[in-house]
C-alpha cells in the first residue's frame, strides 16, 4: 500500500476515531500510555524499554496466572483468542523492522506471562513505528485483542496494587 495514503488514513481516523474502525486503536494508545508511565518509573534503574517491560512481566507472573484461572475474568481464553486475530490463525507477530526475518511467539509453547508482554510489545512498536493500519482486518483484530487481554490485565494490576501504588 502506498505510504503516503497510509498516512492519510491515520489523518483521517483522527477526525472519525469515535467510529468502532478505530476505536481499539485510541483506547490501546491511552492504554499504553498508563502502563508506560507506570513501568517506566518503577523500573526506571533498568535500561530499555523492552527489559524494564520484561521485568514487569516476571514480577507479575502469578497476576497472570490468577488471571488464567479466574473464571470471571474472560481471561483464560487469551490465547485461543490471539490465534484468531489472523486467517486461517496466528501463532506470532512479526518484527517488522526492515531487513529483520524476527518475530514473537505466542502459541501453547510460549504463553507465559513473559511472551504475552512480548507480544503486546511487539504489536506496541510494530504500531507505533508504523506498520499497523486502520484499514487492515487483521492489524484491526491484532489491536482489539491487545486491548481486551492487555486492559483486564491492566485493570487487575491496578486493583491489586493501587494502594503500594499511591503510597510512593
């Protein structure tokens, strides 16, 4: 697709982003921009983004866990979901750097805590450098996923440390 009309769709999105085709796409930016304050202060004695959000993901492995288990979570199903994003599935996201052939798993192998921060990170930079589009099915899905999952995660997290959170 051209670059230049890429560029215009998002231009364009900003002027209609109450319409659910971009809708997920706003909610994940605000989303990650509350997570990204977050980490990036509390791991802020690690260097790089990508290992302050590593760090994260291991100090919050049993919230995954928990969040796996719950039955009231609509959370057990995140990885069933993730493959769905993508016909006939998907089991990964691509890096999609120039000249880079790498890429994140997220498949019944890899579904720990550690590769679903991976993945969302992965999508995170792959959107925000600029290889998702709103006129994409699958970037769509990709997003509203990573919404949904990333928000109860999100959510919980707040809800079980907002008070360590708020005495710092």
């Amino acid at each position: 697709m051209n670059q230049l009309l890429n560029y215009k769709k998002w231009m364009e999105a900003i002027e209609n982003f109450k319409k659910s085709d971009y809708e997920a796409w706003f909610k994940f930016v605000m989303l990650w921009f509350s997570f990204n304050s977050y980490y990036s202060e509390r791991y802020s004695d690690i260097n790089g983004e990508k290992n302050q959000i590593t760090e994260f993901a291991k100090d919050n492995k049993n919230l995954y866990k928990s969040l796996l288990a719950d039955k009231q979570a609509d959370f057990k199903n995140v990885l069933e979901k993730f493959t769905e994003t993508k016909s006939p599935s998907r089991d990964r996201v691509n890096d999609m750097r120039p000249n880079t052939n790498k890429y994140v798993e997220f498949k019944s192998e890899h579904k720990t805590c550690e590769d679903f921060f991976n993945v969302l990170y992965q999508v995170r930079c792959n959107f925000f450098h600029g290889d998702k589009w709103p006129d994409s099915d699958e970037d769509k899905k990709l997003v509203q996923w990573v919404f949904k999952y990333f928000g109860i995660f999100w959510e919980r997290f707040l809800e079980e440390n907002g008070n360590k959170i708020q005495a710092n």
